[in-house]
C-alpha cells in the first residue's frame, strides 16, 4: 500500500513539473466584437528567461460553446517576420477548451528562443466569433511579457500589415499559446518540483526499510531461532 501512495506521489509532482503553461492569462474591461473586414488579430510579445517550447495554438471561443468557423494561427519572429509556428482551428467543439480559449496541440514542439515575436489570427468579415478588443490590464504567465496590439489586413495568415499596432491597446485576444520551460543546468520550479518529489519517495522508502530493520530486530531478541 505505501509504495503506491509513493508512486501516486511521485506521479503527482511529474505532472505538475511538465505541465503546460498558458501565455495569456486575462485582462480586464474590453469590448466582445467581430471584423468589418478580412483582418489579422495579433498581440506582440517577448520571450526572456532561456526560452520556452510552444506546445499548442489557440484562439478565443467568446461564448465556449465552439467555433463557428476555422481559424488560422501562428506565430511570427519580429525580427524577420518569419512564421515558426502555425495551426488552423476547426469550427465547432473538437478542441481542447481552457479559460475561454480553443487550443490545438502541435504535432511537435516549437522553440522560441529569447526575444520578440507577434501572435497572430484570422478573422474573416463579419464571423460570428467574436473576440475581445480595448482590454485593459494585461497579464502574462512569465517569461512571456505582453507589448501591445496588432491590426492586420488579409484573408490568410501572415505577418499582420497594412493595419496598426497599438490602436486598440492594450490587447485584441484574440490568438492564445500554450508553452513549457526547458529545463536547464540550474533547475526551473518544474525540474525543481520533479527533484522533491523524488526525494519525498526516496525518503518513505528508507523509513520503511529502517521500520522492517527494527521489527525483525525486536523479533530476533524474543526468539533469536528464528533468526
């Protein structure tokens, strides 16, 4: 029984180390809208820390109850405007839903190594999934630290021009991606929570060694042929 509260245990903190993490955790105030045109919603960003690993693309689903279109997402580096990352979401409910956004996990992980980057979806004129717009206070998961918004114009995904940026601050969410820490030399709260829980094993079993050691002891003394 003790080695599979263990186990439990030590399963517990493997996938709270290995979690996926969500960029964009909310905002206040804002105003729920559609596009008067073929438009790219986005939001600027930078990475800092050593980096972190996309693991799905997503976008808001305003009433959680599916999308009534597709969209697609990506995600572009400022400095080239190169797409390193990218996904469509289906209508309708097939996603994984969280917090009010529709995710769609990458076939492989992404990196993105430290520094700009710009989130970016479709939104066709006139679709019925509706995002938000002129949020204020925005928060972030580190080390994803928001910039500001993004207005493009185009019917495809690409790097969001021919709009503004910073007209609708502080955000149009709107795109959302989900990401992992890599782990380094110097443990992250993930590889550090992956170390307890090993020593939080490590150390029920060597009580329980030390608990067997001591009854066969006592035993051996009150009878020491069976011993």
């Amino acid at each position: 029984m003790k080695r599979i509260v263990v186990f439990c245990l030590f399963q517990a903190f493997v996938s709270l180390a290995f979690a996926d993490q969500v960029a964009l955790t909310g905002w206040t105030g804002g105003l729920a809208s559609s596009s008067a045109g073929d438009q790219l919603y986005a939001w600027r960003f930078d990475i800092g820390g050593s980096g972190v690993n996309v693991t799905a693309l997503g976008v808001g689903d305003y009433d959680n109850n599916g999308l009534s279109i597709s969209h697609d997402v990506g995600i572009f580096r400022v400095s080239d405007q190169a797409v390193l990352a990218s996904a469509t979401l289906p209508d309708g409910t097939g996603t994984t839903l969280l917090s009010g956004f529709r995710y769609l996990t990458l076939t492989s992980a992404i990196s993105l190594a430290p520094g700009s980057y710009v989130i970016v979806m479709t939104m066709p004129a006139f679709n019925a999934d509706w995002q938000y717009i002129k949020t204020n206070t925005v928060t972030t998961t580190s080390p994803v630290t928001y910039l500001d918004s993004v207005l493009g114009v185009g019917s495809g995904l690409g790097y969001p021009s021919g709009g503004c940026t910073g007209c609708l601050n502080e955000g149009i969410f709107g795109p959302n991606f989900q990401f992992v820490v890599p782990t380094t030399g110097v443990p992250e709260p993930s590889a550090a929570a992956l170390w307890t829980a090993s020593g939080v094993a490590s150390a029920l079993l060597l009580r329980r060694r030390r608990h067997r050691a001591y009854i066969r002891k006592v035993a051996s003394e009150q009878d020491p042929q069976l011993y």
